[in-house]
C-alpha cells in the first residue's frame, strides 16, 4: 500500500467520523423540536378548550357582577398558567423552541 492511499483512507475515515457525529447532532436536535412542537401543541389544545369554557360561562350569566366574576377566575387561571409555563421553562421541561 502506498502512503498516498494510506494518507486518502486516513482521511476518509475522519471525514466519516465527522460526518456521523454531524448526523447524530442533526437527529437530536430535530428529536428535540418534535418533543417542542408537541409540548407547545399539547398546550395550546388545552388552553383552547379551557377559554371555549370561560366563554361558555360569561354567556351563560345572567348579570353584568356574575360574568365580571366568571371574567375575574378566567384571568386568574391564565396568570396561573404563565406562571407555570414560566417554571417549565426555567426549569427545562418545556422548551422555548
């Protein structure tokens, strides 16, 4: 073997080496994004159904303090629910992107 061809499957192989780990980088991020997309999805289905409730509830009263009050608890449900989104985020289990 000449050490031309020596030197080519020296190369070869480290270009190989860099290229799975470059494949291996691109699957966990895009697992990552999966897990994203499907967290953020999850959570805007919920959100949904709870504000079609709210909605629901300030149709359904019969008095301006009554749907102020059904209004009032539907603001605080969503301060609660910023701030948990909030904690998930600091605490890494709820990614931003």
């Amino acid at each position: 073997m000449s050490e031309s061809t020596k030197v080519q499957e020296t190369i070869i192989g480290l270009n190989k080496k860099n290229m799975d780990g470059f494949l291996a980088m691109q699957k966990e991020l895009l697992d990552i994004i999966q897990e994203t997309n499907h967290d953020w999805c999850e959570r805007l289905s919920k959100e949904a159904m709870v504000t079609s409730d709210y909605i629901n509830k300030i149709g359904a009263s019969r008095t301006v303090p009554e749907a102020v009050a059904v209004y009032q608890e539907w603001m605080s449900h969503c301060i609660e629910s910023l701030g948990q989104d909030t904690s998930k985020v600091h605490t890494g289990q709820f990614a931003l992107c």
